[in-house]
C-alpha cells in the first residue's frame, strides 16, 4: 500500500488562502503505480466528498463548489499533490484527506484539518 501524508492545514480567515499538500511514499513500485491523486474533504456529520482529482494524463477535475477558487497540481517527480485553496469559505472547513489510486488499490492519508473562522 502507498502510504500518504498530508500537511498544510490550519485556521484561516474567511477570504484567506491556505496550501494543503500530501507526500506518497513506499515501495519504488507500488509509488510508481500511481495513476491519479486527489484531494477529499469531510466536515462533522457531512459525508465525504470529492474536491478535486488529477490523473496521469493530466485530466483535471473540481467540485463545482470550490471551481474558480482552489487549483490542484502534482509533481510526478516528487510523488506529492497539492492544493491550492483561495478565497476561502467557513464552509470549506473540513479535514482534507488525500487519496491515490493504483491499479487494484486506493490508498488515503490521515487528514489535515483546516478551519476557515473569523
């Protein structure tokens, strides 16, 4: 299994900005079978969702509710993920889990908290 650390998270005002990202690590191979890495988020009592999601190909996707306003990037060469969080929301708060997907296998970090609060 690859193992996923994240980091970054924190309290941020409303309207500030925050760059969570997430390292992978583990065997050279189960690490080089990673076809795409994305970024989740849970809040108390709310289900997990998906916030963004970026693959191999380089094919980009984002939660309606954070477009425009987080960008996700990756860095094959470092095995790590990052998300680029803007303009930020009370309701973005949530821990944010990074996720990656291997052929038969999904692997998930621990989480990061980050609370938007004034």
């Amino acid at each position: 299994q690859v193992q996923l650390v994240e980091s970054g998270g924190g309290l941020v005002q409303p309207g500030g900005s925050l760059r969570v990202s997430c390292a992978a690590s583990g065997s050279i191979r189960s690490v080089f079978s990673i076809n795409a890495m994305g970024w989740y988020r849970q809040a108390p009592g709310k289900e997990r969702e998906l916030v963004a999601r970026i693959s191999n190909s380089g094919t980009i996707y984002y939660a309606d509710s954070v477009k425009g306003r987080f960008t996700i990037s990756r860095d094959n060469a470092k095995n790590t993920v990052a998300l680029q969080m803007n303009s930020l929301k009370p309701d973005d708060t949530a821990v944010y889990y990074c996720n990656a997907q291997s052929p038969g296998m999904i692997s998930w970090g621990k989480g990061t908290l980050v609370t938007v609060s004034s």
